[in-house]
C-alpha cells in the first residue's frame, strides 16, 4: 500500500484511537497537504488543518464535461495531468483560494455564506423542484406510516428531498433523524449548502461513524428500521436504478453506497424527473435492485408499488400505478412513460408546491447546484 496524507507526524500515539492501517502494511508515504481537494478535510483533532469542500471547482468541472471532448480534454491536462507533484497543484489553485476553503471549515461559516445568497423566492417552481417537493412529500408519508428510526439520503435532489421530508415528518409526530452515508446520525442541514457531505453539518450529528458502519452495520443491522430516498438516471417498470452508464452513449457517476442502501434498506423512495429517457421499461444496467422500492416520485405524479395478488406472478402487469398526479398531467404521463400506466382507484391531485415548501429548498440550494442544473 503506498498512503498519500495531510501531515508525517514522528509519533504516531497520540491518535492511536484513530489508526486503522498498521505501518507493517504500508510500503509508502507520500505527505500531500490538501489532498482531498476537491473534497475537504473535517475537524480539529489531529494536527492536520482542515478545509472545506471547493464547491465552485466541482461545479466548474460538471460545467466543462457538458461541453465538447476538446474542452473537457484541456481541463483535464491542466488540473491533472500538467502538476508535476502537489506542490505545483496548490500553486495552480492559489494560495487566496486555499485560505477561502480553510475559512470554510470553520463549523459556522454557512452562516455568512447564507446571508450573501438571499434565494429566489419569487419565480416559480421548476420540474426539478417539483419533483423534489413531491419526493418530499412521499418521503414524510412513509416516515410517518412505518415510524422509522432513519432516513439515508442520496446525492442531488433526493438529499434535498430527503431534508424536507424529514422535516415534514417530524412535524408530524415522526423519530427518524437524518444519517448520511460518510458516518452521520442525527445531523441536522445547514442553509447555503446542498450537498449531503456537507462537513459543516458534522458538529449537529449525535454519532460520526463511517461508511463501513452506516452501510453495512446500521442500515442492514437489527434494531433499526431506514427508510432511503435515492435519485435516479433511470428507472424502471421493475424500479431497478440505473446510475453507471447508458451503453454506447455516456458514463454516469457509478454506485457510490447506492446498491448498498438500495439492498438494505428497509424500503426505497426513489426522486427523479418523468422523461421516455428517465422512466424506462428496462434499464440497460442495474446499478441498484428496485426489489425495495416502494414509491417513485417526478415532477408530475406519484408511483405506487402494487401488491401482487395470488396467482399473478409473471403478469404483464405494471408493478407500479400512479397514485397522485398534478393537475391536468395525465396526458403527458400516459407519453413519457417506459411502461402502461396504470391508474390506482384511490389516485389523487397533487397540490402545487407552496412558498413555504420552495423557501426551505431553496434556502438549501440558493445557487441552483441541483435544483437548477
């Protein structure tokens, strides 16, 4: 193993409690202040300085990989593969910018951003805030109705589904707290910043732990119900997720803990937009089994998974029927949709989003990282 880190200490004991790679596996150290860059560095215990995530350098690198190969291949030569080592790495980003991400690892930092990013309350909502209002609204039934201890978050929109479900269900009488898969329990969000590791929501938590204890001890563990809230490239009439690629055409992020928590949890609401390209009869690849999802919910209506009656076993049958539809978007659902459409008796309106339901959203996301992408 060759380990790259933030600082060679002489004596290691002082945080022993902390090591979890003996010195007899390790071939290398390679010292790399800043190291996570773009990610950041959590806490004070070590004599490590931490810092935060560089949220406009993932935002920069989404903006160029949606442009041609050219530009993409020039980003990458500069950032990657021009530094010869990391010294001329935080040279090219610059010492004002690294003084601006060591600021932001101090706990109540959000504080200033969020008054320099007043939201926009006034336009109204978009599909994708929609989808994020409904998902929210699903996600708080399903609280409620199982009493579930936890709630794990996707990334994107189903995190910021997720915070206000469980804000909803709370409201409602409801215990679940909020974990997220780096190693949160009961972490509360904090205003200016949507992304689900947000290291300044760390101080709120009751528990840090890691991902190898909220995906393989908690979620899957006994004496706790999870309910997940996940986002979708595509879904399907089976509600398997796909997020790793669509064949010939293009490479997604892959599965992080998806197919972990899709595979544990004790059932899965999945957030995404109503498109022939999103909402498919088959994904073309399976990153996470839809054998646990019970709801998926778009900008424009409500799923259900049905209960299979005796005897139906390998029906043509969708698994799935809508359940609540915004108004006069039947139609359109009919269109887009991969599988037949299937309408249950109790299916219902949906109300639009109120101004309480987008101030919270985007108060989260102000500047549109994922509500406006």
């Amino acid at each position: 193993m060759v380990a790259t880190v933030e600082r060679i200490v002489d004596d290691i004991r002082p945080w022993a409690h902390l090591v979890r790679i003996p010195a007899h596996q390790v071939l290398a150290v390679a010292e790399c202040p800043l190291g996570a860059h773009p990610g950041g560095l959590y806490g004070r215990f070590t004599s490590a300085e931490p810092y935060g995530e560089d949220l406009q350098f993932w935002s920069q690198v989404r903006e160029v990989s949606r442009q041609d190969d050219a530009a993409f291949d020039e980003w990458i030569t500069k950032w990657v593969l021009e530094p010869a080592d990391q010294t001329e790495y935080l040279e090219l980003l610059g010492s004002e910018r690294i003084s601006r991400l060591r600021q932001r690892a101090q706990s109540d930092s959000w504080k200033a951003e969020a008054a320099s990013m007043t939201p926009d309350l006034d336009s109204p909502a978009n599909d994708w805030e929609r989808a994020a209002i409904f998902g929210a609204r699903t996600l708080a039934d399903r609280l409620v109705a199982t009493q579930a201890d936890t709630v794990l978050a996707g990334a994107g929109v189903a995190n910021l589904a997720t915070w206000l479900g469980a804000e909803m269900a709370r409201e409602r009488g409801a215990p679940t707290v909020l974990t997220a898969e780096l190693g949160l329990l009961g972490y509360e969000p904090t205003l200016a910043d949507p992304f689900v590791f947000n290291h300044r929501a760390f101080p709120s938590a009751t528990m840090l732990a890691d991902s190898d204890w909220v995906l393989g001890a908690m979620i899957p563990g006994p004496n706790t119900s999870c309910v997940a809230c996940l986002g979708a490239a595509q879904v399907d009439a089976a509600g398997n997720i796909n997020s790793t690629v669509i064949p010939g055409k293009v490479f997604l992020v892959g599965s992080g803990g998806g197919n972990d928590v899709a595979t544990t949890a004790d059932e899965v609401v999945i957030v995404t937009t109503l498109s022939a390209k999103r909402t498919v009869s088959q994904v073309p690849y399976i990153t996470s089994p839809g054998d646990r999802v019970t709801r998926i919910a778009t900008e424009l209506g409500v799923f259900r998974r049905r209960e299979t009656a005796e005897g139906e076993a390998g029906s043509s049958r969708p698994l799935f029927e809508l359940i609540a539809v915004a108004s006069g978007m039947e139609a359109t659902i009919r269109e887009r949709l991969g599988w037949d459409l299937v309408i249950a008796d109790d299916c219902v309106e949906l109300e639009p989003p109120t101004a309480q339901e987008l101030q919270r959203l985007r108060g989260w996301d102000p500047q549109g990282f994922f509500l406006r992408p």
